[in-house]
C-alpha cells in the first residue's frame, strides 16, 4: 500500500470585429488554408507529448533564475537610487536601472516568442529631446513603459518561483511515478527497503511492493503527467498577460502607430486617385476636346469654299460633344455620383447593379443615412465588388445587401462565380482593403475554389 514518495437584426452576416483578416485560423492556431492535421487520441491523451507542452515546461523552468536575477538587480538599483535621490547621483542610477530593466524586457520579449508563440511588439524607444544625457535621463523617468518594466521584474519573481515550484513537482512526481515499475529495484538492492515507503512507525511499515502496489502508483503517475501539461498552460497563460500587458507598447502607443499607418494609406490613395484623374482627363475628355477644337477650326475654314463638307464636319463635332460629355459624366461619376448624394445608398448602389453584366438584387435596409464619407466609402466598395463580378467571377448573378448592426454599415457582395478570390498582396481586393482598414473597417473573403463568393465589408456607422 502507497500514497506518495516518502521522506476560447442580422448579425449572422457580420464578419467580426475590427481586426478581423477575413481568412479564418485554424484549430490550435493553424494557418488559413492548411489542410487540419487528424489525430487519432483526443488532445487531453496528446498534451505529455506535445511539443507546446514542453516549450511551456521550459519557459517555466527558465524563468526561476532569469527572475530571480533580475529582480535582485531591480530591487538593488531602485533601492540605491532611491536613497541616492537626495543627491545628484541618485538619478541618473535610477535611469540606468529602468533602462536595464527595459533591457531585460527585450530578452523576455524574445523568450515568449520562442517558446510561447506570443508576439509583443517593440514598444517605443525612449529618446531625449536634445540627444544630450540628461535628457535621456528625463525621457527614461517619464516613460511609463519602463516603470512598467520595473513592476514586471517585481512581480514576476514571485510568481515564476509559484509556477517553478508547481510545474516542477508535478511532472516531476508524475513521471517518477508512472516509471516506479521500472526502477522499484533500486530500493532492496541499495536502500534495504521492500520499495517506497507509504507509512512507518516503530512497529509497523507500508511500502509499495506488490504488483498490484506498483501497478497503481504508475497508474497515478499516468494521470498526473496527463494533467502536469494542463497545470503548467493555465500557469503560463498568466505569463501570457504579464508580458503583454506590462512588457509591450501601451494602448494608446499602439493607437497612435495604427493611426499613423492609416493616415499613410489615407495619402496613397487620394494620391492615387487624383492621379487616375488627371490621366482620365488627359486621355479621355482632354484629348477628344482638343481634336473637337481643331475639327471646329478646320469646319469655320471650309465654310466659304465648301458649304456641305463643313456641315458634315459640324455635325461629327456635335457627336465629340456628346461623347466628350458622357466621358465627363462618368468621370463625375467616378469621382461622387450625384444620385448618391441626392437619393442615398439604395439608389445609387440600384445604379452600379443595372450597370452590371449580370443581374444583381440589391437590398438596402438602413433607416438613416451614414456620414456622407462613410456612404461614399460603401458606394465605391460595392462598385469595386461588382466590376470584379463583371470582370472576373463569369456569374450568373449576383446579390447586395446592406444593413446597420449596432454602430457599423455592413456590405456583402455575394455571387455564384467560379471563386478563388483573394485579398493577397497586389490584388484588387488588398487595395480594398487598405482603404477600408484606413476608416477602422474590415473586408472579409469567403471565396473558396468553385465557388459561391460572398464577400462582406464593414464599416464604422457615422451618422
């Protein structure tokens, strides 16, 4: 007998929050279009001998002497700065123990990508308004990320000695007693005991001897190197959240960047634009303009010597006009329909769809109008999808519905095409959604091989 070693309205339709890339992830992470791995014992059997699990093992195992050295270097250098800061040492020693910290920051940065697979970005990099020393001396003490370093090297020595301890003893016992069968010999032979010893005192001892004794103690063990894996991934998963949330940029650094990002692809496009402009206005109307004006010369010439030929040249000139007008009409067009800003969306997406080489059923259910920007942007993102249906999905039809969920515009676009549309790099659809990813919106594809496509975009809902 034995116990223990001795002594994760319509809103069916709605893609997602902001964020979301459209291409889906697999289970356990596992990348869009892979084709999913089958396993024949559930992952509760697999975990001992996953390699995650073993990374997460390691990660605990590393963290008890990283903490533990950096923390005695936190609590010497804040503890000596601070008794300094009566002088003038005392700071710039402060400065250079937050900057250590932030050192260690980048290896713990470094160490949970490897072994965590979680992805904290680089925060911002403190720099001195002059380039001088005092000045980084100043950025570094008024930087909240490096404060926030300082707090992780003070809270994470605790905890990583918890999860050691924890982790360890787990697997550690689970895989001591799951083998036991194997190395129950070394007892008689070296100790002079019959195996462990599971109770004793002056008159009476228990050990775990019997076949059936060793059969259950590895039958624990079995159950506690199942379980160890799990115990160590919850413990982990609050590594998880002290790395990212005290050792990455803040929320408002990481808004500031995103918003930066957008401002660029902002500039890109209305660059782009007025440059499709100018070249439709200098290859189109410009240049059917031009040669109106020179028929128009050559007619006024003729009108004295030949009456009829002038006439002729006249009348074709009055055809350039008409061409010329329509070419400045879709230009406009182009540019901001009228019918949008006059009749609002069902109207003018109504105007694309009979424009369209297949028939299209739109729907439009919106009991206000969005901001005239927010309407402009879903006008030209349904014009964009159905030129791609016209030009690429050889459908037989197609459908748009349009409906307000909470506080954003939903759009999708969905056809009967032959598929495999994709918002990869350097298609139409990528520029598409750079655009709306600009205006916090989210462009999502289900367009598999052989079709139906259904594509849906999502737009923040400015009234």
């Amino acid at each position: 007998m034995a116990t223990a070693y001795g002594p994760d309205t319509r809103d069916h339709k709605a893609p997602g929050a902001r964020g979301h890339t459209g291409q889906g992830v697999g289970p356990q992470g596992q990348a869009p279009g892979q084709v999913p791995v089958k396993h024949f014992l559930p992952a509760a059997l697999r975990a001992p001998l996953d390699p995650r699990s073993w990374r997460e093992l390691l990660y605990v195992v590393l963290s008890l002497p990283l903490s533990t050295a950096v923390f005695v270097f936190a609590i010497t250098m804040t503890s000596v700065g601070a008794g300094l800061l009566v002088t003038f040492i005392g700071i710039p020693l402060l400065a250079v123990g937050l900057a250590a910290c932030r050192g260690f920051g980048v290896l713990e940065r470094a160490r949970a990508r490897g072994l965590l697979k979680l992805d904290v970005a680089e925060p911002v990099r403190v720099r001195g308004k002059s380039g001088g020393p005092m000045s980084w001396v100043g950025a570094v003490l008024k930087s909240g990320v490096s404060w926030r370093h300082l707090l992780y090297a003070l809270l994470h020595f605790p905890w990583a000695v918890f999860t050691f301890c924890v982790s360890v003893t787990f697997w550690s016992y689970g895989l001591a007693a799951l083998t036991y069968p194997l190395w129950q010999w070394v007892f008689p032979v070296f100790v002079g005991a019959d195996g462990i010893q599971l109770y004793g005192d002056r008159t009476h001892a228990y050990y775990l001897d019997s076949p059936a004794e060793l059969a259950a103690t590895s039958a624990v063990g079995l159950v506690l190197v199942l379980v160890s894996p799990w115990i160590v991934r919850g413990l982990v998963s609050v590594d998880r959240l002290m790395v990212s949330g005290l050792l990455g940029p803040s929320a408002l650094s990481a808004r500031v960047t995103e918003l930066e990002s957008d401002r660029g692809v902002v500039v890109d496009t209305a660059a782009a634009d007025l440059r499709r402009i100018e070249r439709d206005l200098h290859d189109g109307a410009q240049a059917r303009l031009v040669a109106l004006a020179m028929d128009l010369g050559l007619a006024k010439e003729k009108f004295t010597d030949d009456p009829e030929a002038a006439a002729r040249m006249v009348d074709e000139a009055h055809g350039e006009v008409k061409v010329a007008l329509q070419e400045l009409r879709d230009l406009a067009r182009g540019i901001h329909p009228a019918v949008l800003t006059d009749r609002g969306l069902d109207a003018a997406l109504s105007a694309i769809a009979s424009r369209c080489t297949v028939p299209v059923t739109v729907e439009v259910d919106l009991d206000a109008r969005p901001a005239q920007a927010i309407e402009g942007i879903a006008y030209f993102t349904v014009s964009e999808l159905l030129q791609n249906v016209s030009k690429h999905a050889r459908a037989t039809r197609a459908t748009v519905d349009v409906w307000r969920t909470s506080d954003r515009l939903m759009l999708q676009v969905t056809d009967d095409g032959r598929g495999g549309a994709s918002a990869s790099a350097g298609s139409g659809l990528a520029g598409l959604t750079g655009r709306l990813d600009a205006v916090d919106g989210v462009l999502v594809v289900n367009s598999p091989p052989g079709g139906p496509t259904t594509i849906t975009a999502e737009l923040p809902w400015r009234g």
